[in-house]
C-alpha cells in the first residue's frame, strides 16, 4: 500500500515550499548577523587604523615571517617524511626491540607538547654543550632556526609514520597475497600496488598533518625565529597597535584555507575513479 | 648525582614543589576547559547538523577560523584583544588604569575556543553515524524532541563520540603548556624557570616531557575505564 501511495505522492508536483521563521532560522540569521557585525567590525578596524607608514614598515618583516614559516613547515615535514618511513617499519617489524623502541619514540612526541620538545633541545641541549664542541655541532645547534627545524622533523616524523603505518595497513591482506601469487617481490608489490593504494587514504591525513605544522610553527617565536608570529610579536612589541595580531591572523587563516581546498582538489582528482 | 637529587627534592633547594604546583595548574587548566569547550563544541554540533542553512553557515564560520588559527595566535587574541577591550571600556567611564587580564581566563578562553571548534566536528561525525531509524522509533514511541536527544540518541552519542573526545583531550593537555607563555605558572612555566635558575636546562626540561607523558598515561587508563563503562551499560546500538 506504501508503496502505490509515494507513487501517487511523486506524481504530483511538490508543494511550494514556506519559509516559516522558526526558531533554528531566527538563531541562525541572529548567529550570522553576529559574524557578519564582527567581520563589519574588523574591516571598520582595520581602515580607521589604517597607517600607511606602518604597512610600509611592517609589511617586508611580515612577508619574510611568512617565507621563514613556509620554509620551517616545507622543511621539516619533508625531512620528517623521510624519517617516518624506518620508524613507520620499525612499529610494523617482527622484532620485538624494533617495535618497542618505535613505538617509544612515537609515544614520546606524540605525548608531549611540541613547546616542551622545542625548549628541551634549544635549551636542554645547551647543558651538553662541551660534548657537542667536541664534536664540533655546538654551534649548529646554539641556533635557533635549526633547533626549531630539528625539533618539528623529529615531532612531524613521529605522527607521519602513524600515517603512514595506518594507510599502509589499511590496504587488504588480499593485496600483498595476490601480489605474491603474481611473483612480484615485496619491493615491487610495495611500490606498485600497496603504495598507490595507501597514499590516497594517507592523503587527507598528511594535509591535516601539514596544517597542523604550520600551526604549531607558531611557537618558534617564543625561541627567538623570527616566523610570522615572531614578526608578528616585534611589531606588536614595539607599535602596541592590535591590528598587527589581526594583520597576522588573516594571512594564517588564507594559507590554512588554501591549503585545506587544495587537499580537497586533490582528493577529489585522485580518487574521481573512485566515484560511482 | 647527588647535586641532581638535591634539585629535584621537596624543600628550599629542590623544585619539586613548585614544579608539582605546576601540574596542578596544568591539569587544572584542562579540566576546568573541558565542560566549556564540550558544551559548546555540542552546541555548535547542532548548528552544523540543522536543517536550516543560516545556522549551518554560522557554526562553519566559526569552526573555520578556531581550527585554522594557531593556537598561540588566538591566545594572543584573546589575551591581548580582552586587555585592549576592557580598558577601553574602563576609560568610557573616565579611570585610567592598566588592567591586566588574568592569564589563566585568557588560556580557559582560547583553549576552549579551540577545543570547542575541534569537538562539534566529533559530535557532528557522531550524530551522523546515529540511523534516522532511532529518532523515528522515538518519535513512534511519543518521545518528545527533548527526551529523544536526552534518553536515546545521548547514550549512543557519548559511546560513538568518546575516542575522538579523549584525543581532543590529550591534545588540550598538551596545548594548556602554550599559556605558560603569557605567565601562567604551569608545568613548563616552573620547570623554565628551575631550568634558567639551576643552569640544568636539559634535566628540566626533560623532566616537563616526563611530567606531560605521566598526565597523558594516565588519561589514557581513565578513558579506556569510561570506555568500559559506557559499554558496559548496555548492547552496542
């Protein structure tokens, strides 16, 4: 009987719809109206503050930060992708002692702030420093820009190789046996058939791991680097003008932005054969 | 060894104290962030999964500025952006005074901001895996709005909702060490200054990593203890 009745109901043309102002409409159009005084109010802000004497003095150090915190986040995450893969194989090895040491090392910087990670080798490895003169890395590592570098590659490698182990994993055991059964050797079956496959699951997780990096880059202030928020700061320090903040806010929120529509393009792209 | 024991002991030379006092601010922090970024990180869940486009555009808004700032930024904001805003205001009624914002507000503020933006997304991924089929039956059964959301689709959310949560949590516990930047007296902020005092800046500052990870294990045996109790409640769905 149900069914013959939406039958005669999808014959018939749908009703009109009434826009009826219920309470959900009139929170939300209350909510936007919020955003939308705030962004008002932003934007009146920033032109009554408007002083072109500032911009022109301040907006070369934020362009620099913004180079600094690109080449920090480009950096690291690339040499912590490089580090993920013996870590990402030592969880997944057979040897006890491999595993448990990899597993340590991701326990480690995965559960502690990356603020503390920072300080611990700034700072913390200053009271070694007559060990590293002898090896001659003192004064690699009396500089902050490297610290800051070496800190996130070891906290990035740690998550990445989650990533990896996940999106490795998550491709079927059929995979690897239909692999063996074609005579293909674990090198080729890796790089040809589970590879392709992992990626495209590991593909959203390593964007979110990126804008987590440029995010966490932040703290790299506080030790001195001069990023976009170490710009930022400066000028803050020495103008007591807040449109610094709000200047810096706004390039954060566009570069997190891009990025995340560029990782959603690139889903898409990749997995459109995927789409039914 | 002996000079390190010294350091780390209870009393006048050591800095236990001050540090334990630390983690107690730490973990105080957290937890009174907790209820506020869970509320109204379920609040803005709700905006997200209504019918009605305007609250729909309204919770992304948000949720796209908190997830996309740093952390520390929005500290900043909060911190700062409050200080400028009260004394302004302050002046309208004609005293001039500096007034300081307390940190620890600013860091509950920011923090639970953050959280509550990271949080909705859970709820909402939560309330998505929960079938249309439970809200019918409830509604079938003469439950009100109110008691389907509080006697049949909350029991199931908190169960579905509870790993991405204690992620969210262990990830709060780690950014609370950010307020220690604008002078709250945490973990990191005491273990500093043992560290800058002593001139054993590694001891220290290892001893704050130790410190995070205990918080961390041990959040870790109170979730899976919530987690068995959750399930434990009754059959799956």
């Amino acid at each position: 009987m149900s069914i013959s009745r939406t039958a005669d109901l999808d014959d018939l043309p749908p009703p009109a719809s009434v826009k009826r102002w219920t309470t959900a409409r009139i929170a939300g159009f209350v909510l936007l109206s919020l955003w939308g005084l705030l962004g008002v109010g932003i934007l009146y802000f920033l032109i009554a503050s408007w002083n072109p004497e500032l911009l022109a003095r301040y907006a070369p150090n934020y362009l620099s930060g913004l180079w600094i915190t690109i080449k920090l986040v480009a950096i690291s995450v690339i040499a912590g992708a490089v580090l993920s893969v013996p870590i990402a194989i030592g969880r997944r090895s057979r040897n006890r002692v491999t595993s448990a040491l990899a597993y340590g090392y991701v326990y480690f910087f995965r559960g502690t702030p990356l603020l503390a990670q920072t300080f611990l080798i700034y700072y913390g490895l200053g009271s070694f420093r007559p060990q590293l003169e002898a090896v001659g890395l003192w004064t690699v590592f009396r500089d902050a820009w490297f610290c800051a570098v070496f800190a996130f590659t070891l906290n990035t490698a740690a998550y990445q190789a989650e990533i990896l182990r996940g999106a490795v994993e998550s491709v079927g055991r059929g995979q690897w046996e239909a692999a063996s059964a074609l005579a293909l050797s674990r090198w080729q079956t890796l790089r040809k058939i589970i590879l392709p496959q992992a990626m495209l699951v590991a593909l959203r997780p390593y964007g979110n791991e990126i804008i987590l990096m440029i995010k966490g880059s932040a703290i790299v202030a506080i030790i001195t680097v001069y990023d976009l928020m170490g710009e930022t700061r400066r000028a803050f320090s020495r103008t007591f003008d807040f449109q610094t903040y709000i200047w810096a806010a706004l390039i954060y929120l566009v570069l997190v932005e891009l990025l995340r529509i560029l990782t959603d393009r690139a889903e898409g792209r990749l997995t459109r054969h995927l789409r039914r | 060894m002996d000079g390190i024991l010294t350091l780390l002991s209870f009393g006048p030379d050591g800095w236990s104290d001050e540090i334990a006092r630390g983690v107690l601010v730490t973990v105080s922090l957290a937890l009174a962030t907790l209820p506020f970024g869970l509320a109204a990180g379920f609040v803005i869940a709700l905006g997200k999964i209504s019918e009605e486009p305007s609250l729909r555009l309204a919770a992304n808004i948000y949720t796209t500025i908190f997830r996309g700032l740093p952390e520390l930024l929005t500290l900043f904001l909060v911190f700062y952006g409050a200080q400028i805003a009260v004394q302004q205001i302050v002046r309208l009624f004609g005293v001039s005074a500096g007034i300081e914002i307390n940190a620890f507000v600013a860091g509950m503020v920011a923090l639970g901001a953050v959280f509550s933006a990271y949080a909705s997304e859970v709820f909402v991924s939560a309330f998505r895996a929960i079938p249309a089929g439970q809200y019918e039956g409830a509604y079938a059964v003469g439950l009100s709005r109110w008691q389907t959301m509080r006697l049949v689709i909350l029991p199931q959310l908190v169960r579905l909702a509870l790993p991405g949560l204690s992620n969210l949590w262990l990830i709060l516990l780690k950014e609370t060490s950010l307020v220690s930047v604008i002078g709250l007296a945490d973990i990191l902020r005491q273990t500093g200054v043992a560290a800058r005092v002593s001139k054993e800046a590694f001891l220290f500052f290892g001893l704050a990593c130790l410190l995070y990870l205990g918080l961390a294990v041990l959040s870790s045996f109170a979730f899976s203890a919530i987690e068995r109790r959750v399930s434990a409640s009754g059959p799956t769905r």
